[in-house]
C-alpha cells in the first residue's frame, strides 16, 4: 500500500519511480490518467452555462502539458498526481477566466464554469475573486484550498478528494462545509 491507501499498481509504481521511467512508460500512466481527468472535466462542464463555456479537453490538455513537463517531480503515487492535477486544473481555468474576463464586454457574454458554488458565484470574473480568496483562505488553513480545488475545479467527489488529500471523507466534508461558508461569507460582505 501507498502512503495515500491506494493498492501499489502499474499506475502508482511508474509514478513513483517517475524520474526514472521512460518515456513509453511516462506517456501510458498520463494517457491512463488523462481519461480520468477528461472524464472530471467533462462532469464540471455539463453544468456550464452562458454562450461559451470551457471545454473539457482544452481544460485537460492544459494540464496533460504540464504534467509532461514535470519529469523531475517525485510523486507519492496516483493520489498524490491527482491532487496537484487538481491544482494546474485551478490554475488553467483562471488563465482562461482572466483572458475572457478582458474580452466580455466585446462579447456581452459571460462564460461560466458549473461548480460547487452558488450559480452567481460560476462567473469568469467571479472565479477571478475567488481565485483572490482562495490566497486568503490559504494563510489560515492550506487544506481548505486543496479540498476547494479538488471539488471546484477537478471536479472530485468527496470520496476520490478525501483519498487524494489523505484524510478521511467525515474530515473532507467537515473542512468543505467550512471552506464554502468562509467563501460564502467573503464574497457577500
């Protein structure tokens, strides 16, 4: 077993020896990874609403070029390559909300990204302010924003978060509700 409770698979051994894998060996773990993360992407974006909305495979190919470019990262195994997916995801779908944020007034459209938020909250620009917070929340408890990323931005159920991060789901759900009235909160005061 992994230190993140996962049986020690194909998957979880190249990713662990990563620096040292091949490039086949490389490009079979991140094309079996790549449908898990397609199929997250695709699940955050049924919700989209507005005339344009982020599609899963720009949203995935993004990332799958920064993990590929991550040949000297250490990963801990499949867990711990999901939650720092989780992590580019956010970074990914705020490049692409600051880069819509500038051209809404040419296009008198707002794309929006279905999360876990309210749906006044699932505004590129508001995703921009949240992204903001979630630098806040990051100085009073780090794991507030992972779990923020792993359900907002990745898409994770309570049960793949909580295994991602390592903590149990009863945490996971605890640490969420808080997160969400701490967001909830800021944006409304």
């Amino acid at each position: 077993m992994t230190s993140h409770g996962k049986s020690n698979g194909p998957v979880t051994q190249v990713l662990e020896r990563w620096h040292l894998a091949t490039d086949e060996e490389k490009n079979s773990v991140i094309e079996a990874l790549y449908v898990h993360l397609k199929q997250k992407a695709v699940a955050v974006r049924a919700g989209q609403t507005g005339a344009r909305v982020v599609e899963p495979t720009l949203l995935v190919n993004e990332v799958y070029l920064k993990l590929v470019g991550a040949d000297r990262m250490k990963w801990e195994g499949r867990d711990h390559f999901l939650n720092v997916a989780a992590k580019l995801m956010r970074q990914v779908v705020i490049d692409i909300a600051r880069y819509e944020n500038a051209r809404k007034r040419e296009r008198g459209a707002e794309t929006r990204l279905k999360t876990n938020l309210s749906a006044e909250y699932q505004t590129m620009s508001s995703l921009l302010h949240i992204d903001a917070l979630l630098g806040e929340l990051a100085t009073i408890d780090a794991t507030y924003v992972e779990i923020v990323e792993a359900r907002v931005f990745a898409g994770m159920t309570i049960a793949e978060a909580a295994a991602a991060l390592s903590v149990s789901p009863a945490t996971l759900k605890r640490k969420w509700k808080a997160a969400q009235i701490w967001l909830y909160e800021k944006l409304n005061s």
